[in-house]
C-alpha cells in the first residue's frame, strides 16, 4: 500500500504503526505525485482492513492523505 503523508510526519507514523506487533512496516521508498508524496507500507496478508482503519484514526490527528492499494 501507499500512503500519502508529509516527511516530517513519517517518523511519528513509523512509531505509532510499530505498536501493531509487526502486522506493518513503513518503509522511506517513496513516490513522488507534485507536490504530494507516497510512502511505501508493507501490511502483513489479511490486515489491510485494520490498518486502513488504524491510518484513518491516526489521520485525525496528523496529515495523512490518499491510501492507495498497492496494484
């Protein structure tokens, strides 16, 4: 999955999403969009609903943008 976020709130992203006990991994590959930028996030077979959900939460209190599955 890709998920949109800016540089400096990646680093508090990969802190809160390491609580998941290994279901996800925020990797620094990215893709550039303009002005937008993806981050690559590795999410374990079967927990894409949950850490969606989780990235929504979170999103309400840092700037997260598109989720983009990965094709």
């Amino acid at each position: 999955m890709w998920v949109e976020a800016p540089d400096d709130a990646i680093h508090l992203l990969d802190g809160i999403l390491s609580a998941t006990d290994g279901l996800v991994n925020v990797r620094r590959e990215y893709i550039n969009e303009g002005n937008r930028k993806l981050f690559k996030v590795y999410i374990a077979p079967g927990a894409s609903d949950e850490i969606c959900t989780l990235l929504r939460v979170i999103g309400r209190y840092m700037p997260i943008g598109e989720l983009r599955p990965e094709q």
